[in-house]
C-alpha cells in the first residue's frame, strides 16, 4: 500500500519552471556570435521588407513611413543593433529632418503614460496607490448633471472605489477620455451619418486644445462608468489625467516640474519634452498640424503628449532594468501584473501592457513588459525583457504599420537568440563534472554530480547525482512524505529501499538548476550565485485535469528541508575572474568542486 501511494505522490511531482530566466543573465552581448547573427538576419529581413512593402507579418510601408529601431542591453550604453529608415517622403518635407537617426524626435503617444507612471514612483512611490482617488480629487464626488443620483452604478462611477492604483492600471472602470477626441467636436459633417444634432450644452467645452480651457476636476464625474471598479481592464486615458492630477496634489508640485525632477533632468534626456520641440529636430513626413506634430494636448498631456527619440527611451528602459533610480525590489514589485485580459497571452501592470510569448523551442514562457503608443502619424513600442535585461525601442512617423511588424520580428528572432546566447554561456560557465573533496571525507566515497544543458531545454540539467554512493534522485519518494509529515509513509518506502525494492525508475526524473536572481560579492572579489532546483518526474498515467500541473515549481520550492536548509538549493562560488570554483548543497551539508 505505501508504495502505491508513493507512486501517486511521485506522478504528481511534476514541474516545468519557475517564472524568470532559465539561465544567468548573457552579459557582453555586443560581442556574442549568436547575437551577431540574430542582428544580421534581422538586418536581412528588414532589407527584403523594405524591397518588396511586405513582410511576414504584413505590409510594410517603405514610401511614406519612417522608424527608428534599438536594440540595447541593460549594462552598456551604445546600442546593440540600430536601424533608421528615411522614406522617400522625407526629402520633400517642408519641416523636419531629412535624415532619421537614434536622435531624432518623434512624437510617442500613450508611452507617455509609461513615464508618468515612472515619475509617479520616483516621486512617492506606491503607498498611495490603495487609497481612493477621492482623498485627494474629492471634487469627483460631487460632479454630474444635478438630477443624477450619486448612487447611481449604471450612470455615475463609484468614485470612492477608486483608487489611484487602479488608474494607474486601467482598473478604474471609467471611460477613455473626457473633452478629448469626441466625435461630437470633430471638423466632420456627422450629419451625414445620421447621428442627431447636439446643442452646446452636451459638448464638450474643455480639454486638449489650445481654443477650450481644461477640464474641471468635477467634470470627469459627468461619464458614465463602462465597468464596475477591479473587474476588466478598460483603457482610459482619461484615467491618467486623474492620475497625474492626484499626484500633483499629493506633492504640491505641477505634474510638469515633477517629470522634470524625476526623469528628464537626473536621465540627462535631452530630446525629451512635454512641450513640441524645434521643428528641425524631428521627423515631419507631411503637414505639422495634420500629422500631429504640433499638437499641444492641454491638460490631458500626462497620457500621450511627450516627444522624445529611440535614444532618450533606451536610456529610459535601461534605467528601469537596472533600477538606476527605484530601487530593485520597487522595479521587481512594478515588473508585475496586476491583471490578466481575455487573452492567456496578455496581462496589464501599472500601466504595462505585458505579452507572454511562448518560446518554440522549449515552451517557456518569456514576459515582454511593453507599453505602445499611438497619436496622429506618429506611433510605436517600449519594450522591456527582464528575463534578459535587455530593451527595445520602435518608434514611427507615418501611415503604415512597420512598428507592429518590427515587434514581431523582435519575438520571431532576437528572443530565441537571446535564450540560446543565454544558454551557451551557462554551458561555459557551469556544465561539468562536480565532486566533494575533503580530507575528512571517507575513502572510496563518492559525492559528485553532472551539470549539462540542451537546447531547447531551459535550465541546466543536473545528472549521475551520487551522495555517499548511492543515488540521491531515487530516494525522493521516501523524502516526499517526510516533507509533509507522513512518517507512516516514508518508514514503509525505507524498508521497501532497504530490501532493494526499486521505488522509482531514475531514468523518470529530470532535475534543473535555475538561477535565482540572489547574489553576494565576497570579499576576494568573487561572488556567491543562488540556484534553485526544479524536479520534473514523468509519469506513466495520463493526467488530463486543469489541475494535474497544480505542483509547480512556485508551489514546491523549498519543501525538502533538513536543519533549515533546503534540498534545491545550490549556491555557486565565483573567483574574481567569474569562474566556477564550487557549489554548496547546504541539505548535504557539502561542497561540491567543480573538476
């Protein structure tokens, strides 16, 4: 009977991997083959798309658009990869450059709202951000036509849910925009689409322009809520007016100088700006007013009325994967979801739009921290990949969609090319042989194991792992239920071993090493890396349940402890050259030198 229950418990035991880099994070990438050879195919691709105006993922706009893309890493400041195109239109531009390079300005749209968020938290952090909005705006309580009932969920928003956290996350559940591209001001014969005639008085009077003074505060209580509070994502820009507003009053401070002091002065980021900059900086591929290259945005421009160049957002990106200026557990904690979408392939953070892509080659999961833009002509993508501190910045001006296409393009070959970069150098730095050897150690007692990789597969693969000569891996039905307190159970399944009952075939057990995040410097100038272990065994019935992956390695980590310490944990020793010297399993209480 306790074999047969082990044997559930083992079926059960089945990982893939934890969330994060399956390997130590690729440094010198400037130099590395596989990232060489990703940057000439993409080179290629790029080249034939621009020949032929079409691509694998569409058409591709090679009269009239032009883009700028960058590729970095988070520990160098030059570039990685860069590419700039000038379309034909350019040389007849009465406005603007000819020639599009990593400093010219373009307008960003809604990236915008990436670094109001940014400036958000350099400036007060996110204690604020589970308090209601009303604290500070408590004017959105009492706005809206006088014959609507503030208790109203289906025509007014229960404004006192919400918070300045879900603003910031596109969970407030208000509308788009308010005073802001309505139709109803549109230069446009509506008319003719047969909508009916509005009097003055159901127009909007305020917001983005130049001709109507902004909004008031309790003007943004006269929309009707599109979804209760926490419950779907809406994208509102009319959330991150608020947004910026509260702040203000939270500091005292114009929402503008608090970018300045947060952002744009202590990033250097001098083709950055709230306000348009000199035409003879930017890319204009038409008229300025119609392309919305001077469009001022009024009060409404913490959602989508900065310019800026691919350069000045690299630098933007590269401080945010290095948390040059959060420290790294508020980036850790901004880096995350605060809710999911429709789609298993998309999440929303604060204001992250975050992509799960599922690399072919393995079917790990890689999240892209990513936010778009979109204003007039003018468009593109921040995208941010902490699983290889590294960034991308696709900015465009003109008609076509080539950012979309370039965006797919950094799926279809730089992520590969960046896991297998990753990949070959862990085999260089820590496959091998791995033996105990101490002078106390008993002769012809063998301690040691075999770290490997594969491609495709994430993680380095730990084999042939021996503890005082018998093998470790098999004795894990027995550790099983110790862990949980089930002496009963293991007492059983130890006599079964003892009498050479087999209690599960190694060959079933794969055992991967994956790099924490966690490490020390010492004081010889090496440091200490932290791996954790993920156990994945193979079981001979078929599982079909949701819930038959329910013991993933988040939910197992640190389940076999003896004396505090952990049976995954591995802790490498690096010389001050950055090689491998040995690794400590502090469960066995041994150190293992690599050979």
């Amino acid at each position: 009977m306790a074999f047969a229950i082990s044997q559930h418990l083992v079926h059960a035991f089945n990982t893939e991997s934890f969330l994060g880099p399956a390997f130590s994070i690729p440094q010198n990438l400037s130099d590395n083959p596989t990232i060489k050879t990703a940057n000439q195919d993409f080179l290629t691709i790029i080249n034939e798309a621009l020949e032929t105006g079409s691509s694998t993922h569409g058409l591709f706009d090679n009269i009239s658009t032009a883009f700028s893309f960058e590729f970095y890493s988070a520990s160098v400041e030059e570039p990685l990869f860069q590419y700039h195109y000038s379309p034909p239109i350019l040389a007849d531009a009465e406005k603007g450059v000819k020639t599009v390079d990593r400093n010219t300005i373009y307008r960003i749209g809604s990236i915008t709202k990436l670094l109001t968020v940014y400036t958000s938290l350099i400036t007060d952090g996110d204690a604020h951000f589970n308090e209601p909005v009303t604290k500070y705006i408590p004017e959105l309580l009492v706005g809206g036509d006088e014959d609507e009932k503030s208790d109203d969920p289906v025509r007014r928003v229960a404004w006192d849910e919400v918070t300045i956290g879900s603003l910031a996350s596109h969970m407030a559940g208000v509308g788009s925009t308010y005073g802001w591209l309505d139709i109803s001001l549109a230069d446009f014969p509506v008319s003719e689409l047969n909508l009916p005639s509005l009097p003055a008085d159901e127009k909007p009077n305020c917001g983005a322009s130049l001709t109507r003074p902004p909004c008031p505060e309790d003007g943004f209580a006269s929309r009707s809520p599109v979804f209760p509070t926490f419950q779907t994502p809406v994208y509102s820009n009319a959330a991150f007016q608020i947004f910026s507003l509260a702040l203000s009053r939270i500091t005292g401070k114009d929402f503008k100088t608090l970018m300045d002091e947060a952002l744009f002065k202590p990033l250097n980021l001098s083709r950055t700006s709230y306000t348009k900059p000199d035409d003879s900086l930017g890319v204009i591929p038409g008229n300025a007013t119609t392309t919305f290259w001077n469009f001022e945005m009024g009060g409404v421009w913490p959602t989508g009325g900065v310019w800026s160049s691919t350069a000045d957002l690299s630098t933007l990106g590269r401080s945010i994967l290095t948390s040059k200026i959060l420290t790294p557990s508020q980036t850790r904690r901004w880096m995350k979801p605060l809710t999911h979408t429709a789609s298993l392939h998309a999440s929303i953070g604060a204001p992250w739009e975050i992509q799960r892509i599922v690399l072919p080659a393995s079917n790990r999961v890689v999240d892209l921290y990513t936010k778009s833009g979109k204003v007039g002509i003018y468009g593109g993508y921040m995208i941010l990949v902490p699983d290889f501190d590294v960034g991308f910045t696709l900015l465009q001006a003109g008609p076509g969609l080539n950012t979309d296409v370039l965006a797919g393009w950094v799926v279809d070959i730089f992520l590969p090319a960046l896991e297998e970069a990753a990949r070959l150098q862990a085999v260089t730095d820590y496959t091998g042989e791995y033996k105990v050897q101490t002078q106390t150690q008993t002769p012809g007692t063998n301690s040691s194991f075999t770290l490997s990789s594969e491609k495709g597969k994430p993680g380095l693969i730990l084999t042939n792992w021996i503890n005082n000569n018998y093998s470790l891996p098999t004795l894990i039905p027995i550790l099983k239920p110790l862990a949980i307190g089930d002496i009963e159970t293991a007492t059983a399944l130890l006599e079964l071993y003892k009498s050479g009952v087999p209690l599960i075939d190694p060959s079933t057990i794969t055992i991967n090493l994956y790099p924490t995040g966690l490490r020390t410097p010492v004081v010889d100038g090496g440091e200490l890396v932290s791996f954790r272990a993920g156990f994945d065994i193979i079981s001979d019935g078929e599982d079909t349940s949701p819930f038959a992956d329910s013991l993933v390695p988040w939910s197992i980590a640190d389940v076999f402890v003896y004396g505090n310490q952990g049976l995954d944990e591995f802790v490498f020793r690096l010389d001050g050259e950055g090689s491998v010297v040995s690794v400590e399993n502090k469960f066995l209480r041994a150190v293992f030198r690599k050979l």
